[in-house]
C-alpha cells in the first residue's frame, strides 16, 4: 500500500493545478491534505468492507490503524520531495541557485549546480542522476534522522498524552470513529436508538457527498456555477483554508466599524473537524479571539494605534494586528505562550518524566517497569534514541556549514516547537503556523543581520520558517502525527510497538518510491509547464533589508514574549487547580497566527463548533452524542474525502492534460 500510494501522490502533486493556491486541493493547510488523505484510505476501506461479499468477512481494526499510520507516513514523505510546500525550503535552494548568484555561493555544498538545475525548468530533458545521489541520500536521510529524534520524543510523551491527559487528537479521532461506525459489530446494532451508527454515518456520507459535489461540478466543468463562491480569490480564500470568507472585500463598511474583523469561514467541513476537539479547548480558542482581536483591538483603533487599519485589505489587517504594538500577538502568542505550553506540561508533569528518565537509568522502578509493556520500547531506549538521533541531527546540520553551537540551538528550537505544536494539535487538529516568527530564537545571536552573511545564517534562516513553524514540512509533520496515530492505536486497542514499526518502515520507504519518479517528471515535464512556482521569499529571508524588519514584532516585542509565557504558565496552573476553569493557552497560541487571521477564519469555525457541540451534549445527552452525533459527524466527512481528496483528486490531473 505504501509504495502505491507514495507513487500515486507524487504524480497527483506533479499534475493537479496549482501550488500554494490549487483549487482542485480544497483541503486547506497542506498538513490537513496529509491527515485527510489517511482517513479517506480508512474511510474506503471500510466502506469496501460494507460490500455484501466482504462484509461477512469483516476487517480487524487493528488493521485500518496500520492503514492510517502507513498512509500518513506515505503521504507527508511522498509530498515533501520533490513537490509541495513540504519543499519550499528545497525549490527555494533552486530558485536562489538558478536566479540568484548573489544567494547561490551560500547553498549547501550538496546541491547540484545551476547546469543541472536549469533543464528543469523546462524539462524535456533526462535526469542526470549522478548528480542527484548526494542530494538524495541528504534529503531522504533528514526525513528518517526527524523522524528518530522528534518522533522518540513522541513516544515518551505518548502515555502522558494520550492515555493519561486523554488529549483527543482529532484527526486520529476522526479515523478512530469511521471505524467504529462502519466495521465494528457495535456499529450495526441499534439497541434502544432508532437507527444504528452505521446508518447515521451513511446518512452523513450522502448529506457530505450533496454539499461537495457542486464543488467538484464547478471544478471539472467551468460553466457549472460556483454555487458557494469558494473559488473566487477576491472574496473567499481559496489557499490558507478554503471557504473563507474575506470581509473587507464581501462586507466592507461592517469591516470598517469592526476592525478585527479579517476572515471568517463558511466551509461546513471545518466546522466538521472542530466538533471533535473538547468543549473548553474550542471555547478557548474563540473567546481568546473575541476579547484581543474584536473587542481589544476595536479599543486600541479607537486609542490611536493601528492607523489605516479600517481600510486595509486581507493581506494588510492580520498583519497588522498581529506583529505591532498593544498587543504584539505573534510575540505574545507563537513565541511566548507556544514554548510555555510545552515547558509548564513538563514541569507540572515532572513527577511522571522523573520517573521514566530514574527508570530509564536505574531500571528498578516496577510501576514504571509495568508501563513499558504497551509502549513502544523501554524508556531506556527510548532516551538512548532520542539523544542518539539529537546528534546524528546535529551533525547532519554541521554538514551544511553550521557550527555546533548553532546546530545545536537550531536543533532544540525544533524540537521544542514541534513538541509544543503537537500538544497544540493535538488539542485542536490544526496548527498555528506562521513561517517568519521563528528568528526570535537565534536573534541573541543575530541581533540583526550580519554584514557578511555566512553559510549557516543563510541556511538557518531559509530552514527556519518551515522547519519550526508547524505546518508545511512534511519530514517534521512525521513526527507531529506520530501522536495521532497512537491516538488512533489506543482507541482502536492496536500496539503502540506495532504502530511504530509500520511508520518507521513506511518513511523510509516512501521517498525510495516517491524522489526518482519526481525527479523523472520535473525533467520530463518542467517545473514551469507544470505551474509549479519556485518559492519566492524563503531564500531572501536572511538578507539584511529583510532580516533586519521581520521580527516576531515591532518595539520591545521580547517582553511580550515574556508576558506570553508567564500567561502561559499560569493558565496551564489553573486548569490542573481547578477543574472548572475553562481557558487554555493553546487557544491563545491559535489566534496569534497570523495565517489563521489571514486565510482561516477557523475561530469563527471553532465557535460554531463550540456552539452546536454544547447544545448536542446538553440537550441530547451523551447517550445521543455517541449514538448520532459522533457517525453523523464523520460521515460527513467522509462524503468530502470521497468527493474532493478521492474523486477530485483522480480528475484534477487530467486537467493538465485536457484542461
């Protein structure tokens, strides 16, 4: 399975129109294709198992598990070389080699030379491998080595998160009740219900299949009306997370009293996706966002700050409100809150992490030792993995220019935003991404650009954005849904130990499949016929005239990252004090995105969640949530993935073809 799949998206990343903006992708955040593309895997085997023949048969759960962890680790590293954002880092080394000389002496001593380069552009030309072995082994080799040193860090945190904590992993979730829906023998029994949850889940199918096939229509056959206006650019957003909706270009005078107002959306299926994220964790997310960015900021306007803010556009607002004085939210947010959440979790948990590191390097704790039965390994080699893989990442760093003492904080800065991230998605499911916060870490090192940038400054600084942001980078992505495969895996009663040696086995796999038949069609095809665009802004981010003004903020932003993460801490502290205290700062970290102000619109679509959700389990009870809610929900989601992430993504590439 993995090897087709890994074929089978590298051709459709190669052919389906677009690159950041792709219509015929309406599955948002490019992260969101990856997960969703999993769950439909799940989502037709299952229903491949309804058929008549086969359903006497049945298919063991444990199975669709490995399905779902194989199909994701197939998905991201297929993804990630050589097409996709996953490679903006890669096709931006291109671009600074092939257009700029300027950039081109600071590339990676690995990177094939601009000769080799330019027949891609073109294609019409074969495939010099010898020059691609180096560049291949580096690129395929910095997936699995990720891999190792964030995903074993996963699997120390696994039992704290999952079985403990309970943390839901919505898109682990997701899968987890398509199966429980569909092939269980729960799922075909009605009990006292009038209708048992496999067919509350068809219903869902169709009622999702109904919305989503004029989306499609419209796709496929221009004269179709766009019924819903997802795909007009200059009023719904139709990159970032389809369906939103722009209100400064669909309500301009309502924008102009309510400044905060950005995006909202409108897209059922991400409301969809919210509903299975807890009730606080939602609320979290839109109160945060009502009281900074509409009630704060409407008073800061008022105040003097923000000029021009009532009749900036959707690329001009989010910016504005997130990176400038009072509220500096990408400091407060993204650098502040996101590294508490991580670090308070640790130092609340420490008695459990103690435990495991005394075990680990003592071997005579028996609660501990009765632990390791359902874990990956035993945390005595869980840590030896995970130091080991911290320095084969370190030195895979060196070999690129850095020294060690930058290698070294590159590679923690990776680990502590990835790590804090999936706590964050694990919440929520999405992830809050902006690429150009991340300097904040190196600037005590880099204050502002130097005057003769060095290999390393470049490098670190073409890295970064994707790398530490959370979204986008495929072989960090490995490792971030390392959780909700366990997720899945500890609902659906599947080994962890087992879960972990299919996804192993599947990212190594994947690029062996996916790198050469990319390779072979860029040079064939060309990168241009193929309107792939090279990335634009990654390579100049370290030159000075933009190093220099694209901090996390403006003024003194590093006191709000401070503020971030003692707010952090303390919301953290109340929750475990006080069962009722209802607000998070993962919410806080998801409003300070900018992106998610930009082209989401997901808080609007976390209230509605958050909404329908309370009403569903007050007034039906959790007897009703379980029984209809929960099939209904994900049925509906699987009529979208059989209609846009299946169907729509068989069609779209012959549109390159017969356009």
């Amino acid at each position: 399975m993995v090897v087709v799949v890994a074929a089978l998206n590298q051709v459709r990343y190669a052919f389906v129109p677009g690159w950041w903006a792709s219509r015929y992708n309406m599955t948002g955040w490019h992260h969101l294709a990856w997960a969703q593309g999993a769950a439909m895997l799940v989502a037709l085997t299952a229903l491949f198992y309804l058929i008549p023949p086969l359903a006497k048969r049945g298919i063991n759960t444990e199975t669709l598990v490995y399905i779902f962890t194989g199909g994701t680790a197939a998905l991201l590293m297929s993804a990630d070389v050589p097409f996709g954002v996953g490679s903006a880092m890669f096709t931006s080394l291109i671009s600074g080699i092939v257009y700029s000389p300027l950039h081109a002496q600071y590339m990676p001593w690995w990177m094939p030379k601009k000769e080799v380069l330019e027949p891609m552009l073109l294609g019409h030309a074969s495939v010099p491998w010898g020059e691609w072995i180096i560049p291949a082994f580096w690129w395929c080799g910095i997936g699995l080595v990720m891999f190792l040193f964030l995903g074993s860090a996963c699997a120390i945190f696994r039992r704290r998160w999952i079985e403990i904590e309970r943390i839901p992993y919505p898109f682990g979730l997701q899968a987890y009740y398509v199966t429980a829906s569909t092939v269980t023998p729960e799922a075909k029994t009605k009990g006292e219900a009038r209708m048992s949850p496999l067919q509350v889940f068809l219903i869902g199918l169709v009622v999702g299949c109904v919305i989503y096939v004029p989306v499609l229509l419209n796709l496929m056959i221009p004269w179709i009306p766009d019924i819903y206006g997802w795909t007009n650019p200059t009023r719904f957003t139709i990159w970032g997370v389809p369906g939103g909706a722009v209100m400064p270009a669909n309500f301009p005078a309502l924008s102009r009293m309510i400044v905060g107002l950005t995006n909202i959306q409108t897209n059922p299926i991400w409301f969809n996706l919210f509903f299975l994220a807890p009730l606080d964790m939602l609320f979290s997310y839109w109160f945060f966002w009502f009281a900074i960015v509409i009630v704060g900021v409407q008073i800061a306007f008022v105040m003097g700050y923000y000029p021009g803010m009532d009749t900036a556009d959707i690329w001009t607002r989010p910016g504005l409100i997130a990176s400038n004085p009072p509220f500096n939210l990408v400091s407060l947010g993204m650098v502040g809150a996101m590294s508490g959440v991580l670090f308070f979790t640790i130092v609340f948990s420490r008695g459990y992490f103690g435990a495991t590191i005394k075990h680990a390097i003592y071997g005579k704790d028996e609660t501990v030792k009765s632990w390791e039965k359902d874990e990956v390994m035993s945390y005595r080699n869980m840590y030896i993995l995970f130091v080991l893989a911290t320095i084969l990442h370190v030195v895979l760093y060196m070999s690129l220019g850095m020294s060690v003492a930058i290698a070294l904080l590159w590679t923690g800065v990776v680990a502590m935003n990835t790590l804090a991230i999936a706590r964050c998605h694990g919440q929520l499911g999405f992830t809050a991404h902006w690429p150009y916060y991340y300097n904040a870490w190196w600037r005590p090192v880099w204050p502002i650009a130097p005057a003769q940038p060095s290999t390393e400054f470049f490098v670190i600084n073409d890295m970064g954005g994707w790398f530490t942001s959370g979204q986008g980078a495929p072989i960090q992505d490995t490792a971030l849904y390392t959780m909700d495969n366990f997720a899945f895996g500890f609902r659906a009663g599947a080994p962890a130990r087992n879960i972990w040696k299919v996804y192993l086995v599947s990212i190594i796999l994947a690029p062996l499949i996916s790198y050469p038949i990319g390779l072979s069609i860029l040079y064939h095809f060309g990168i241009q016929p193929l309107g792939k665009g090279m990335e634009w802004d990654m390579f100049t981010l370290g030159d000075p005239e933009n190093y220099n003004v694209n901090t996390p903020g403006t003024g003194p932003w590093a006191y709000w990252a401070v503020l971030g993460f003692i707010l952090s801490g303390v919301l953290i502290f109340l929750r475990m004090r006080f069962a009722w205290w209802p607000l998070d700062p993962v919410g806080l970290v998801f409003v300070s995105s900018p992106w998610q102000l930009m082209f989401g619109g997901l808080y609007f679509a976390a209230f509605g969640a958050w909404v329908v959700k309370f009403l569903v389990i007050r007034l039906g009870g959790a007897k009703f949530y379980e029984q209809y809610a929960l099939p209904f929900n994900v049925g509906m989601s699987a009529g979208w993935l059989m209609v846009i992430m299946f169907i729509g993504q068989i069609v779209a590439p012959f549109k390159y073809f017969y356009p």
